[in-house]
C-alpha cells in the first residue's frame, strides 16, 4: 500500500495538517481503512495543503522521490 508518509510526524497548528506528509490526524488513523479511491483522493490533495503549510520545499521534493506503486 502507498503511503505518503515520510517519517516526518509533526503536525502543524495553524493548519491541522502533519508537516511531513500533509495528512490530517484523521487521514493518518484511517490510512489502512480507505478504499485505494480514497487514499488517491487525498494523495492528490497533499501537494496544494503541503505548499499551504509552508513545507513545500524539503517535503515536495521527498515526496516526487516516492516509488510508485499501486494502491
């Protein structure tokens, strides 16, 4: 199963999203329970909330150096 996480578990305040992969607390719990549909939904969400927290340099760069696999 993909993941986005990059062991970079931090969450920030300002925005609810983890600094490190861009999921919510509650995408982070649930991961194993979506359907592939729903993990591609929120996998295609990460780049904009990524950018939007300040991250998007260092984290965009380690997620683009994900193996693609399937879901």
């Amino acid at each position: 199963m993909q993941t986005p996480c990059i062991h970079v578990c931090t969450m920030v305040s300002a925005t609810g999203f983890c600094a490190g992969c861009g999921r919510t607390l509650q995408e982070i719990g649930g991961w194993m329970n979506y359907t592939d549909a729903e993990r591609r939904g929120i996998m295609a969400q990460l780049p904009a909330r990524l950018a939007t927290a300040g991250t998007k340099s260092q984290i965009k760069m380690r997620l683009s150096e994900l193996p693609e696999r399937p879901l």
